[in-house]
C-alpha cells in the first residue's frame, strides 16, 4: 500500500544496485525478495533489520528510507533510535529517513516522540508520508534549479515588498 501511495505522489522507487540487493540476499531468509520494497515484517532481529537500513542507505541510488510499521513499541522504538543515532550520521548528505505508522493511539505518543526527538519525522498514516515527501522532493528540485543565493519565494515577490 505504502509503495502505490509513493508511486501515485509522484515519488521514484529506487532500483537497488547489485550489491545492494546481494548484501541483503546475505541477510534475509532464503527465497526473500530481494528488491524494492524491502519487506521486514516477518523478521524481527534488531541486528539485521539496522543492517538492511544501514544497506539501503548506503546505496547511491537510494535517496528516501521509509520505515512502515503496524506495531511501535518496543524493539521497534529502540531500532529506529539507534538508526537515527548511529547509521543516519554516516549517511551520504541528502539522504532522508522517515518514520510511518498507521495505529495512532494515544497510548504509542510516548514512543512517537521518542523517535521524532532523534531527529527522524514521524507520519501517522502511509497518505501522509507519501504526500509530505513528495514535495520534499518537488522542493529540492526547485532549489538546485535555483542559483546560487537565491530564494524562490523572496524572488517570487513584487519589487518593494
């Protein structure tokens, strides 16, 4: 669901390079899929699943992380700190790690902030993410058009203003 929203936004799925696709064939049970999207959900190993995300952001042709999950607390809470803490620092410049769920209860807040205190954005439904990353992306491909020093909104502007 979260791979059609992305795609109908206008986001790109990245085509994982070879090595990639092979270090995760390391990883994952035999007979995984071994391309994008990356699906975890049967496998709940801290260790491999921050290696795979330390894997995909590694990729050059990886430019967005989404983590999707259906359940917060816990071991899932922990992993996504320590990514934020330990792989994102290391990352290629540029590269964007999100967090998305989709079970909004009151009782999951506490560990919500937990994650977004790390830096990391937080969405609370698949729509969301997919739509607030797509103008992210609109967005830097605005500015790289830009020269350098210029803002679009203040250029945008009438004389005077």
């Amino acid at each position: 669901m979260l791979t059609d929203l992305c795609v109908s936004s206008g986001l790109e799925l990245a085509r994982l390079s070879p090595q990639t696709r092979g270090r995760i064939g390391e990883l994952m049970p035999p007979k995984t899929y071994l391309d994008n999207p990356v699906d975890m959900g049967f496998l709940w190993m801290p260790a491999v699943f921050i290696e795979v995300a330390r894997t995909l952001l590694a990729d050059p042709g990886v430019d967005i992380l989404i983590v999707y999950s259906i359940l917060v607390p816990g071991p899932l809470t922990d992993m996504i700190k320590f990514i934020a803490r330990e792989v994102l620092p290391a990352r290629q410049p540029g590269k964007i790690f999100a967090f998305c769920t989709d079970v909004p209860t009151e009782s999951l807040y506490p560990e919500l902030s937990e994650i977004q205190q790390t830096g990391v954005p937080v969405y609370l439904s698949p729509e969301r993410v997919a739509r607030a990353l797509a103008h992210r992306v609109r967005y830097e491909e605005i500015r790289r058009r830009l020269p350098e020093g210029k803002s679009a909104v203040r250029d945008s502007l009438p004389a005077g203003t």
